[in-house]
C-alpha cells in the first residue's frame, strides 16, 4: 500500500477528501477548498454568520 501510494503521488493534487474533513481543523479545510475557500467563507459569512450549518466540512465564517 505504501509503495502503491508513492507512485501515485506525483499525479495527486493535494488536499483531501471533504467528506472526510474535521471542521475543526481549518487547515486541511482550506487546502481542500484551494482556490475557492476564499469565496466560500465569504458566502458562508454572507448567508450563515451563525454558523447555523457546520458540519464536518465546515468553513468557518
């Protein structure tokens, strides 16, 4: 499994899966999001500043 994951490495993007993402940690959130999380905070401020909908692939307002 190692060595089946180093040599698709190379061809990965980075990030994650977002189903698989803990809220709480914002970092992984935004390296999954890449270019889009800085729209989607600002939406998510827009509609949600409550944080009403926050679950495990929460952007944080």
């Amino acid at each position: 499994m190692r060595a089946f994951h180093r040599a698709l490495e190379p061809h990965a993007m980075g990030g994650g899966y977002v189903n698989f993402m803990d809220g709480d940690d914002q970092d992984h959130v935004r390296a999954n999001y890449r270019g889009n999380h800085a729209r989607l905070v600002a939406v998510k401020r827009r509609y949600d500043p409550g944080n009403l909908f926050r679950l495990d692939h929460n952007i944080a307002p």
